[in-house]
C-alpha cells in the first residue's frame, strides 16, 4: 500500500521513524512534510495527506500533532476519509476492523515511541471486517454524499 505521512512541527521527530517502519513492514511510505522542525501549522499538511488519500493518490495517510485532534478534523472534511484519533492498540484495531479507517491521527505529545509504532503496526495490518459494520460505512458515505449534494443518493440523479 501507498501510505503518506504527515506531522506539523510537533509530530516532526516521530514522523521518520513512521516513515522507517512503514517501510519496514513492506509498504510505500510517502513523506509529506514538513522537511524540518521549524513551526508550521497542522491544517496545511493534514490538508495534504487526506487529500492524498481522498483523490486516491494514496491507499492511507498517517497524520501526526501535539493532540492529534486537530489532524483528525482537518482528515474528516475530505470526501471519502474517514479519520481516526487513536490512543491505544485497541482503539488503532477497532479503527480498522469496524470503520474502516483510512487515515490514522495520533498524539505526538501524548503517546510513547514503542506504543506509537506497534498501534501503526496493527493499524497497517487489520483488515476490514465488513458485513454489518459496512453497512454503517455505507451509511457514512451516505451521510458524506448528502452534506455535499444536499440530497440523499438514492434522490440524486447524477450519481445514479
């Protein structure tokens, strides 16, 4: 998988050993900045990875700030993201076995190297569980499609 990463100034030291693991396990990281840690905002690169993997440039993204809240808000304003701040090895396997997620939003400030990298680890690795839990992503895009449209899908006659 193309997975793109992403940090503002906080998440800057993480980032390349992000981008040295996802490797290791075998996929195509992509950096997206920033190049130092000089202070940058988190929207601009946030803004940067989701939309890599919004315009399918990208299979996921990595985002990285201080909270990782703000990366998450920025991620879930792109079409077809579904973003996720995790905190700990289940909610990183809950992000992907029931929702699906594509972009993953962690906490440079809050959380430990060793615990950062193995929550990427079960990230990259838990599949999708599908059945009911897609229904509700189903639902999601659904959801995503009427914010844009301004109608349900089932309604709107260019998406039929």
């Amino acid at each position: 998988m193309k997975i793109v990463v992403a940090s503002d100034h906080r998440g800057f030291q993480v980032k390349s050993r992000i981008l040295a693991q996802v490797a290791e396990l075998g996929h195509e990281p992509i950096d997206l900045g920033p190049e130092t840690a000089e202070i940058v905002d988190y929207p601009d690169y946030g803004a940067k990875g989701s939309r890599a993997v919004s315009e399918g440039q990208a299979d996921r993204a990595i985002l990285i700030c201080g909270s990782g809240i703000g990366m998450s808000i920025v991620a879930n304003k792109f079409p077809g993201v579904r973003a996720a701040l995790c905190h700990d090895e289940l909610t990183a396997e809950m992000s992907r076995r029931h929702n699906d997620a594509n972009v993953l939003c962690l906490s440079a400030d809050l959380l430990g190297e060793r615990l950062t990298l193995r929550m990427i680890e079960i990230w990259l690795e838990t599949a999708f569980e599908g059945g009911r839990h897609a229904r509700r992503i189903g639902k999601i895009a659904d959801v995503e499609h009427q914010v844009e449209c301004g109608q349900p899908t089932s309604q709107c006659s260019p998406c039929e």
